[in-house]
C-alpha cells in the first residue's frame, strides 16, 4: 500500500466521477459526455489523467445550473 502521508488532505475528498457516472447523472448517452469532453472548447469540465477522463462532482453541478438558466 502506498503512503499517502506525504499528500496534503484534500477537502473535495468525494471520489471523482467517470463519463459513465455523469451520462447516467445527465440522462445522456456516454457519447454525448465523450463528445463535449474531447472538444477544443471542452462544453464539460473535466480532468484528464493520460486517456483517462474524470468529474468532479462540483464542476458538473455547476455545469448544470449554468446550462439551466441558459434554457429557462
């Protein structure tokens, strides 16, 4: 096991999500979500960990009340 003592404590300590995660959140297909990930001007707020995409839950959250206003 590694020592994560030496990595300072994180308060976003929620595990981040995976396109499948936030599809499933959205009610969109993981295509849509890899879609408006993998733009130049990237629609969805992501983190990019080598091929790997991931979420935080605050970003898609905000992601939503901003498109939600948009739409009203």
């Amino acid at each position: 096991m590694a020592d994560t003592s030496r990595f300072p404590a994180h308060s976003d300590s929620e595990p981040l999500l995976t396109i499948s995660d936030v599809a499933a959140w959205l009610c969109v297909r993981k295509g849509w979500v890899y879609d408006h990930t993998t733009r130049k001007q990237s629609l969805l707020p992501c983190i990019r960990l080598g091929e790997m995409t991931r979420f935080r839950r605050a970003d898609i959250e905000r992601f939503i009340e901003e498109h939600g206003r948009g739409a009203a």
